[in-house]
C-alpha cells in the first residue's frame, strides 16, 4: 500500500495532468473555434486570457483558505469546477459562452493550483522537495501530451464538442480518485500569514519573476507557434502539432531532470537562471528560422520544451525555503503574479501580430522579456 506521502504526490500528479489536459485540448482545438466562432488573432488571446484571469482575482482567497482548511477540499473543488467548464464549451453556441466556460476552467485550476503542490510541500524535507515538485509539474506535461496524441483522432470521430464532454467525464473521475487519495497533513494548516513578511521578500518576487515570465513563454509558444507554422508559413496543420508534442515531451523529461540535479547542488538559483537564458536566445531565433523545415523546428521545439521546464522544480520549492513560515502564501504571490503576465502576453502578442501582420515581433518582445528574468534569476541567493 502506498504511504502518504506516495498518496498525495499521486493525487497532486493526477489533478496536474487534468490541468494540463484541460489548457491543451482547448489550445488544439483554437483553430476550429476560431472558424466556428469567426475568432481574431487577439479574440483567441482573450480566450487564454479568461483562463488566467481567475488568477488575479482568487488567488490571495484560495491561499489563505488552503492555510485554513486545508488543501484537499479545495483540490476537489477545482477538480469539479475545471469539469464544469468544459462541460460549458461543450454546449456553447456563441463566443460569449465559450469565454465563460473557460473562465470557469481557469477558476477550477486556480483552485488546486497552489494547494496541489502543497499537497507534498508539507510532506517532504526541503533536499528531496524539488524532485518531489518536479514529478507534479511534469504531470502537466503529461496531460498536454496525451492532448496532443489523443485530440486530433477524437475530434475526427466525436467533433469538438464531444472532445469538451470527454474532459467533462475526466475531470469528474480525477476528482472521485483524489478524494480517495488525498489526506490532509498537520502542516497544512498555519498560523495567521504576515503578509508584510511575504511580500517584503526579494529573494520571493525574483522567483516570482523567474515563473512569470517562463510561463508567458510557454503560453505564447502553445497558443501561437502552430498558428505561426500553419498561417505565416503554410505548414500542414497535422505536422505544426509535432512541434508542441516534441515540447511537451522534452519538458517531461527535463522537469524530472532538473528537479533531481538542483536537489544535488545548493544554488538552485543557477538551475532556474542558466535554462532562461538559453530559452531567451532560442525564443529570439524562432521567428526566423521557423517553418524553414520539420527537422529545425522539432529541434527548436525540443530546446522551448526543455528550457522552460527545467527551472520549474526548483522554482516551486524555494518558496517553501525561502518562506518556511509561510509557504501557501509564498506560493500564492507567485501564482497570482503568473497570472498577471500569462493573461497579458497573449493579449499583447495577438494584438501585435494583427497590428503588423506578422508573428515576428511579437517573438522578440517575449524574448527580451525571458531575458530580463534571467538576468534576475542570477541574483537568487538560495
């Protein structure tokens, strides 16, 4: 049987590859939503903004009631809302509801998003936490890779709206499992947050930076580099999807990767500023050597993939190093923050691609904005 601690992580690792799912079968489905719906370029940002949005506004909420009844309620809540939304676009026959269900996605992966990583936080020492954080990220690798593997087939068989009530059902049995799984620890709940404290800390909002700005990243790469290959530079549709599930893949493994190696060394802050640095270079190069051919743009695929997701085991378990006392709100400020930059980099990058025509400088303004973060990144004491 397993013990708590496996329980848990398998929980955290189930609801993470249901938030994964969730964000890339809507992203996979885009360009048939758009033709549906008669969507523009910065209609399909405002999209991916509605699922950020709840980010901003519940954030701070959810910390502090993860501090106060613990995680797991909240994790199964997010479960049922994040089945709900789907179930919503499913049935949707407007652009307006097809916003609202994805709003609602947005405010079910809010709720388990910090709570599903405390989920271990509280459970493993501080020199195993990043391999144990990396196993629940990758879980959303995971997710956007059986997306990409198993949407395109269901959509040819079941249509869009068939492949929304699937995510439907998923959502319902992953909170069914979670429920059986999870267990509240003694360490969830904590005593009143000094959130002066937390937000004083600098050592804190370099990290936050670190996400923020690989996540946009990430967000824009999913949301915008097919449609890149498949508008600006006539790729097939069927061989532009390649692309992302040679990046999701490459984040699994890296994920798991560089979780294992920053638990070996003490300045994890290295394995977060290292990797951007690198992503900003590559993200700089990207438009203009993609769609040149498949074998350049697996390889760029792969390095976005990679890059983005090694910093992220060690970015998830400095908050709980960097504020012992206080770590739901630690992570809170950084997922708040997330959802500030990811709600704005698509608006941003799809209002400058219909502004110019071209998806290439809107390529550039994210990679000097990943420069910047590593630059910060460096100065990560921890």
């Amino acid at each position: 049987m397993l013990t708590v601690k496996g329980r848990n992580l398998l929980a955290g690792m189930l609801v993470r590859t249901l938030f994964g799912y969730s964000v890339f079968d809507f992203i996979l489905l885009s360009i048939t939503l758009q033709t549906v719906f008669s969507i523009t370029e910065i209609g399909i940002g405002a999209l991916m903004a509605a699922y950020w949005v709840p980010a901003i506004i519940l954030q701070f909420i959810v910390g502090y009631y993860a501090d106060k009844i613990g995680f797991k309620k909240l994790v199964v809540a997010g479960t049922l809302t994040v089945a709900l939304g789907s179930l919503i676009i499913s049935q949707a026959f407007t652009f307006e509801i097809v916003l609202l269900g994805r709003f609602t996605t947005g405010v079910g992966a809010i709720l388990f998003w910090t709570p599903g990583v405390v989920i271990v936080s509280n459970l493993y020492p501080k020199e195993r936490l990043s391999l144990a954080t990396s196993l629940i990220v990758l879980s959303y690798g995971i997710g956007t890779l059986a997306a990409l593997l198993t949407v395109p087939v269901q959509e040819s068989i079941l249509g869009w709206r068939g492949i929304f009530f699937l995510t439907f059902i998923y959502g319902l049995i992953v909170a069914i499992i979670v429920q059986i799984l999870t267990t509240d620890t003694p360490g969830s709940s904590h005593k009143p947050v000094n959130s002066v404290r937390v937000f004083k800390n600098k050592e804190l909002f370099k990290i936050a930076i670190a996400q923020c700005l690989s996540m946009a990243a990430w967000t824009v790469f999913l949301t915008f580099f097919t449609r890149t290959l498949i508008f600006e530079k006539n790729v097939n549709p069927n061989i532009a999807n390649l692309t992302v599930i040679v990046a999701s893949l490459a984040g699994i493994i890296f994920a798991l990767l560089g979780g294992y190696f920053s638990d070996k060394k003490s300045r994890k802050g290295l394995w977060i500023a290292v990797p951007l640095t690198l992503l900003s270079l590559t993200l700089g190069i990207l438009p203009f050597s993609a769609g040149i051919n498949l074998i350049s743009d697996l390889f760029l695929s792969w390095f976005v993939g990679a890059l983005v997701w090694i910093p992220q085991g060690p970015i998830w378990a400095l908050p709980k190093i960097v504020e012992p006392d206080y770590p739901n709100t630690a992570m809170t400020l950084l997922v708040c923050l997330t959802g500030v930059t990811v709600t704005v980099f698509p608006l941003l990058f799809g209002g400058l691609t219909d502004l110019t025509g071209s998806f290439s400088y809107s390529y550039i303004m994210i990679a000097l904005s990943v420069c910047l973060a590593a630059v910060i990144s460096y100065r990560i004491r921890h």
